[in-house]
C-alpha cells in the first residue's frame, strides 16, 4: 500500500516509531530472571517475574496520565517525558545489592512505556486515516519487534557474568531521544484550546476487544515470565539462550507488523480469533519441548500471534472510537493489556501452582486460557461483523 505524505508526516513517521523503538525495553530483565534468582536466592519466584509484570502494570497509569496531559500539551512534548522517563532504567547499575531498586526501575520503565503508547496511537490517528492507518499500526509491531530483539540481545550478553551489567542497555534509549527532539513535529492538542468541555464515549466494541486483550496479553507475558526459567529448569539452555529465544520471540513480531494487513484481509473479523489460537498452538509447543528447536518454533507462534494480536485490536478502537477521546479510548485498550501482563504471575501462575508450579505448568495454562480467549472471540465476531455494528455506547466525562 503506497502512502502519499507530507514532510510533517514523515517528521512525525520517524518521531513516533522511534518511541515506538522503545515500547520493548521493559524486556531487558528477561534473559536475566535466571540469574537474578541465583543471586537473591530467597527471593519469591513471583517477586523476581515482577520485573517484568510490574512494568506493565506501571503502564496503565502512564497511559491515563498521558491521556489526560494530551489536552493540554503537544505530542511532541508528551512523547520526549515519557521517553526520557527510561532512564531511570539505569538506576540498579549503581544500587544491585538489593532486588528493590531493580524494581523500582521496572516500575519507572513501565510508566514510561504507557506514555509512549497512548501517544504513539493518538499521532497515528492525529496524522492518517482509513486503511492507512491500520497498516502504520501494524508496522509499530516491526519496530517494537526490533527494539525487542536488540535490548534482549544486548542485555543477555552485558548481564551474563553479573545481572545488574544487563541495565546498561538503556544506555540505547538516550540516542533514540536525540533522534526524537530532533525530528519530532509538535503535534496536536486533543482538546481546543478554549477549553470546552468535551466528552470521550466507550463503544461496546471498545470494552469487548480489551476484555479480550486483557486475557490474550496475561497469556502472552508468560512467554517473558517463564522462558529463562523453563530453559533453567528443564535444562535446555543457559542465560545467553534465554536472550537468543526471547530474540527470537521479539524479532518475530517485526515480521508479523509487516504481515497484518494480508493477514487481515485473509480473516477478516475472524483475525484475533486465529492469532489468539496460534498463541495457544505456541505454548503448547514450548511446553511440551524436549529439545531447545521446538522452543524456538513456540516462540515464534506466539510472538506473531501477539504482533498482529495487538495491532488489529489498535485499529478496531481507533475505528470504533469517536475523534474526541481517541486518547482516552486507547489508555483503556493499553491499560487493560497492561493489566493482563501485571496480573499473569498471579492468575496464570496461581492456577498453575495446582499443577506443581513449574514454568512448563505456566505455559500449560497459558495455552489453555489462550484457546478459551480463541473460542469466545469467534463466537463474538460471529455476531459482530464491524464496529459499528457494536453501536451500544457508555458516555464518560473526558476531564
């Protein structure tokens, strides 16, 4: 699909997919959960796997933050905080001898990345239209899927002989934000700047789509939570092939961004029905893996469910969603995937205690829970055949 673009376009294409670069940092203790485990050995296994979870929960409420600051600041400006944000990242390379400070930065990471989502969707929506935009959300999954890769990549290797050493990565996200104060364009204000009170509506089709998300994404974090400690556990690798499988997994969502328009034209309204059943078809390859091949083969499943997963889900709120309270009507999608990543440890892994607990028992129930999210999405769009068919709307006070 060609698209014809201004300057300011382009300005904004590369501004937006720069941040959008950064969304996947938040995996750069993935490779290292192992070792983190090693070194505070007292630790409760859930506490460690909040290094990751506790970032998405943080990002719920840097997407409503951000959401609200839209009315009264540029893009450019929201994007640059958020970005910025990252960096506190950093801060267990001075303090490791506590797992505390690690979360903390994980905490910090997540708001930031909440920011960078909610304002990455509105400057989409701000500058294309129609099935333009769609395809410019599938491509935020090739740029998510490349930062993915190169900050588990890099933090595998800087953290295999001491764990802390794997934060240097976000050393990364300091040039991307040159790059962004320089290119950015300023953007829009969601909200005239008289000040009238507007309001945001939720679509049914709103609500549907991220109470799917929410069960899909607290599957799909299982992936990040479990790899290290499968691979530890079944003795299929070390730390440095936890960061090549969880390379795999991210770069893999590059691919599927490039694929989610022919994807969606082959299914139609049936796509998160089929990505969601893939993901499942991926847990169960890992789970069931008695060599380190077939953990490859899941990885890749669920990492292209996940990628087409997430941009169509963005495209049916961005369609479905009035022009005021766009913002706000993407806070709720990314919130409620954050909140499914956050609560995964706890659900998925709290049912998977009654199995014996362990990481293959965590992928177990997460193809279980992945096929029931499958089954309910293809009975919905059965029904539904476009978002303004879901024309049932609760009206809420934007501000």
């Amino acid at each position: 699909m060609a698209l014809k673009i201004s300057k300011e376009q382009v300005r904004a294409l590369v501004g937006f997919y720069s941040g959008t670069f950064t969304i996947m940092s938040i995996l750069v203790p993935v490779p290292i959960l192992g070792a983190v485990a090693q070194a505070f050995p007292d630790t409760p296994a859930m506490l460690i796997q909040m290094l990751v979870s506790c970032s998405s929960f943080a990002a719920i409420a840097g997407s409503f933050v951000f959401a609200r600051l839209a009315r009264y600041m540029y893009r450019r400006t929201g994007m640059l905080i958020s970005t910025a944000i990252y960096l506190v990242g950093l801060l267990p390379v001075a303090f490791h001898d506590s797992i505390y400070p690690a979360l903390f930065a994980a905490i910090a990471v997540g708001f930031a990345m909440g920011g960078v989502q909610n304002t990455v969707g509105a400057m989409i929506t701000d500058y294309f239209e129609g099935d333009s935009r769609g395809l410019l959300f599938g491509l935020c999954s090739v740029f998510v899927g490349l930062g993915g890769t190169l900050y588990t990549m890099v933090a595998g290797r800087l953290g295999a002989e001491n764990w802390w050493m794997a934060y240097y990565t976000y050393l990364i996200i300091a040039v991307v934000l040159v790059v962004m104060f320089i290119v950015l364009p300023k953007g829009k204000k969601e909200v005239a700047e008289t000040g009238k009170t507007q309001r945001a509506r939720i679509p049914r089709e709103v609500i549907v789509v991220s109470l799917m998300v929410f069960f899909y994404f607290s599957c799909n974090q299982v992936f990040s939570n479990n790899i290290s400690m499968f691979l530890a556990q079944t003795g299929l690798g070390d730390t440095v092939m936890s960061g090549n499988v969880s390379s795999v997994n991210t770069l893999v969502g590059a691919i599927g961004g490039l694929l989610v328009i022919p994807v969606h034209r082959l299914f139609k309204r049936q796509t998160l029905t089929v990505n969601a059943i893939l993901g499942a078809i991926g847990a169960v390859l890992i789970f069931t893996a008695g060599s380190i091949m077939p953990v490859f083969a899941g990885a890749f499943a669920m990492s292209f469910a996940y990628a087409v997963y997430n941009a169509i889900s963005s495209q049916y709120v961005s369609e479905a969603s009035d022009t005021v309270g766009m913002a706000f009507n993407l806070a709720i999608l990314n919130s409620s995937g954050s909140l499914g990543n956050f609560f995964s440890p706890m659900m998925i892994g709290g049912v998977a205690g009654a199995f014996g607990g362990t990481a293959a028992d965590s992928f177990m129930v997460c193809a279980g829970l992945a096929a029931i999210v499958g089954v309910v999405s293809a009975v919905y769009f059965a029904k539904v055949k476009s978002p303004k068919a879901a024309s049932t709307e609760t009206e809420v006070q934007a501000g």
